[in-house]
C-alpha cells in the first residue's frame, strides 16, 4: 500500500517537472524568438540605413542612434594600415616623448593618450613656455572637456592669426577622433618649428556619416595631413634653386654633380672627400671646415663638436656654419639646421648651392 502510495506520487512530481520544463523550454523558445526578430530588424535597419556604406567599415551602434542631422567621422581601416600614416605616427609619437621627457610622459598611442587633454597641455605649455589655468588631473568626462576646451582655445588663439584651418574641436579630440589628433599634432610641431621631419604628402580616407531625415548617409572624404616640408614650414619665397629644381628636375643629378666637385676641390686640401651631399653634411662638420676654407681663416676646434655625438651637437654646428655664412656677407640660409641634420636632401642642396653661387670662383 505504501508503495503504491509513493509509486502515485513520484509519478505526480514527475508530471509537475515536466509541465514546469515544458513552460521554460516554452518561454526559452519565445525569448529565442524574439532576439531573433529583434536582430533581424536591427540588421534590416543597419541594410537600409546604410546603402552605401565602403566595404571594410562596421558601423557601429551609436551611429543608428544618432540624432538627426548629427555626423561622426571615422578613419578608413585600409588608411590605418597605410605605411606613410604609421610613420607620421611615430613620428609625432617620438616628438612628443622627446619634449616632455622631464614630465615623466611617455605616449604609445594617440587615441589612448591624447583624447582627455593632460598630454596636449603638457605639450602646449612645454612648447609655448605658458602655464594654463587647468586641474592637473581629471578623471570625469567633464572635467576632460573642460580642460580640453582650455587648451584648444589656447592653441586656436595661437593659430588662427596664421592662416590654420581648425581640423579639430573638443568632441573630435574627446571621442578619440585620429584624423583630427593628427592635424592638431601636424599643426603644433610646423607652427613651433619642431625638429623633426614630417612624412611628406600624407592623405588618409575618412567615412563621414550623417543623419538625414532618419536615414545614415555616408561618404569616402580624402584628407591632406602634410604637404612638402617647404610648404608646411611656410616656407614660401622662391630662389634660383626652387626655379631650377621645379622646370629641370631632369638636371638635377648634373647640379649634384658640380657641387660634389666644387666642395671637394676646397676639402681635398684637409684630405677630406664627398661622396654623398645627403649624409655627409648632415652633422655639419664638412660645412664649418669649408666655411673656413672658402673664407680662408681656421676654425678653432672649441667653437664646434668635431665628431658629435647627438642631434643636438649637430644642430649646434649646422646652426654655426650658417652663422659663419652670414658673416662672410651671405643671406641667413632658407633651411634650418634641423632640416639638414634631418638629412633633408633639397634643404642640403640649397644650402650647398648658395655657397656655390658665391665662392664658385674661389680658389
């Protein structure tokens, strides 16, 4: 009796399972369902909304939530993999290192690093040698614009009377934006003069995304980082040398040529020899001794490093031999020093070409 008592209620208990299981199962069924549903029109919402999207580029979620007439731009994945991009993000990487190596700041990447404003003060103060009226730290995304928004007004005051055209703002910056980092960077290190050498006629694509009456509208835009050295440094008055390089470049090789010879017909008599115009003067050695030679009085050996060690003692001597240029009657050279020591060939060459036109006679 008892165990038909208890078979009844194991088999009741069972039932209640099963029934319960058959509910979840149901309820799992339907939630399974409608994620299903959900997703199918969310993907049908991103299909409409995005026609005409470039291939390789995900929109994210944010986008379909924007508002009206709202736009964000995005860099392009195949110009983040460009090789002149990634050099001009070293570079700007290691400038930046270099200049607040004594606050301790070490940058490794720009988005990472840049976006909530404490390395562009620093910077910004580093170089202009201002202090700003900013907290120190801030960890609240408000606390980042507004320091943001003070070092950018800081630095637009400083660039617009010189004909910059502002690529960035504190929502570009702040939301990680790398073009617009970039174009800020490129602009601080020409208006400041940094001795560094920008990749030349660096151009990156961007997706720009808009909000149009409900619907997300896209479009590929090519934007230009960096032109020409010259032209970045604004180095505008035109020579005979910019004349003979830009409607005979074929003669280049022939004024290479005749430079190498007039400088080894002064340096042969110290046994030296040039075979390379690029290198050879980078450290500014050759072009103190033949200074020398063409205005004919030794140099003493304390007035510049012989064999120098770094980039700084190059620069001193390049910067030396054009003082010594100008007092033998020449024009302060176009170059600077840091564009020689650089190993910037067209700057070597005026520089070299300048000294022809003057002692091409000297014996």
């Amino acid at each position: 009796m008892s165990g038909s008592t208890s078979a009844s209620t194991q088999s009741a208990k069972m039932k209640k399972d099963e029934s319960f299981l058959g509910k979840l199962g149901g309820t799992l069924v339907r939630k399974k369902k409608a994620k299903e549903v959900s997703d199918l029109q969310e993907e049908g919402k991103n299909a409409i909304n995005a026609p005409m999207l470039p291939s390789g580029t995900d929109i994210h979620p944010e986008d379909t939530l924007m508002e009206e007439n709202a736009e964000r731009i995005m860099l392009d994945p195949t110009s983040r993999e460009n090789l002149k991009f990634k050099d001009l993000l070293k570079v700007l990487i290691d400038w930046i290192n270099s200049e607040l190596e004594e606050d301790r700041i070490i940058v490794k990447d720009l988005e990472e690093d840049c976006y909530d404003g404490q390395v562009l003060q620093k910077l910004f103060e580093k170089l202009s040698g201002r202090k700003l009226n900013v907290a120190e730290v801030t960890q609240s995304e408000i606390g980042q614009k507004q320091k943001l928004q003070t070092v950018l007004e800081a630095v637009n005051e400083l660039l617009r009377p010189h004909g910059w055209t502002i690529e960035w703002s504190v929502d570009s910056i702040h939301s990680k934006n790398l073009v617009a980092i970039v174009y800020l960077l490129v602009a601080l290190a020409m208006h400041f003069q940094a001795p560094i050498r920008l990749p030349e006629h660096v151009s990156v694509q961007v997706v720009i995304v808009k909000k149009r009456e409900g619907i997300l509208q896209t479009a590929l835009v090519t934007k230009e980082l960096t032109s020409t050295t010259e032209m970045m440094m604004g180095r505008f008055e035109r020579d005979a040398f910019d004349t003979l390089l830009d409607h005979a470049p074929d003669k280049l090789n022939v004024v290479k040529t005749s430079l190498i010879t007039f400088v080894n017909k002064h340096l042969n008599k110290l046994n030296l020899e040039v075979t390379e115009l690029e290198s050879q003067f980078a450290d500014g050695v050759y072009l103190v001794l033949l200074m020398g030679l063409l205005e004919d009085y030794f140099v003493p050996l304390y007035n510049f490093f012989l064999t120098p060690e770094n980039f700084e003692q190059k620069v001193h001597n390049v910067q030396f031999a054009f003082e010594l240029m100008q007092d033998g009657g020449l024009k302060k050279p176009k170059a600077r020093p840091e564009d020689v020591v650089n190993l910037n060939l067209k700057s070597t060459l005026r520089v070299l070409y300048n000294l022809f036109t003057n002692y091409k006679n000297s014996e």
